[in-house]
C-alpha cells in the first residue's frame, strides 16, 4: 500500500527551477531534486556562495535553504489557484560545521492547515550526519499564488500582464 500524497497537482522539478531564475535561490546553488510522497528533497553547495570568513557554511544560507524547501513544500501543498503561502517564522539550530561538498535537505509537514503550514527541514552533510534542523511557519493568504518565472515577474511588476 503506498503513501498518499500531500501534493495538489504535479509540477515537474523543471518547473520549480525555471522559476527559481533570478532568485536568491539560484544565487545560493539550492536545488529540488526530488518530490516523495510526504516530503520535499533539496541540497546546496557548500562553496563560495554560502560560506563565512570561517570556511564553513553559513548559518544564514542554511536558513535560505530550509525557507526555500519549506516555501516551496507549501506552495505544492495548496491549491494554486486559489492560496499563496509566505513565510511567518523560522528558526533554526546549527548542528555541525560543513566546509565543502553538499548539503542536503528534507522537509516534512508538522501541520497543514487551512491557514497555516508548519514544516521542519533536516540539513545533512555529505554523510549524512545533521547539521541543522529548522522548523518554518507558512500563512496561507487568498490570492493566487505568486509564484512565477522571472519573465513573468518582471510583466506583474511592470504592469503589462
């Protein structure tokens, strides 16, 4: 017997990187790389772009990450057409240092309510060992989602669409 889904839809990883152009997201290296069932997978550089002076990743990246896949998580949760979510909380413990290689992320849903998500994100290091745990609360506001491509972005907020 297999799980069922949280997903409202499918919308290919294609997709959720095409509109991840132009993004902090895309400045940080984050990626989704896998849709289950009952949790959303990710990772992220360790390099250049997501390191402190110290040489090992960020805190703050690591919060970047764990709000994308939270963000991201909500927005394939909920009816599109209908809902937006945005972030209302986060925090964060910082577990283990990582200096090079990838993390690598899962969120899972605590709770998905009519109007507010929680979800928790586990960061691990290249073997498997955590190194953050975050835990991101989501409003779902009525409006159509804002989630789009850049070009896309760019007409809303040039006022041609």
């Amino acid at each position: 017997m297999s799980t069922p889904s949280i997903w409202n839809g499918q919308v290919p990883l294609s997709v959720l990187k095409s509109m991840s152009r132009g993004s902090l997201i895309e400045t940080l290296g984050i990626e989704v790389t896998e849709i289950m069932p009952d949790s959303l997978h990710g990772r992220m550089p360790v390099d250049a772009r997501t390191t402190q002076p110290a040489g090992v990743l960020h805190g703050g990246a690591s919060v970047a990450f764990a709000e994308t896949l939270t963000s991201t998580a909500g927005f394939l949760s909920i009816d599109r057409d209908r809902f937006h979510v945005v972030g209302m909380e986060i925090n964060a413990n910082h577990l283990r240092p990582v200096a090079e290689g990838w993390v690598t992320g899962v969120a899972r849903p605590i709770h998905r309510g009519e109007r507010v998500h929680v979800w928790e994100v586990r960061i691990s290091d290249g073997q498997e060992r955590l190194v953050s745990i975050s835990r991101c609360t989501l409003a779902v506001i009525e409006k159509p989602s804002a989630y789009t491509t850049p070009e896309s972005r760019s007409r809303t907020l040039h006022g041609s669409a």
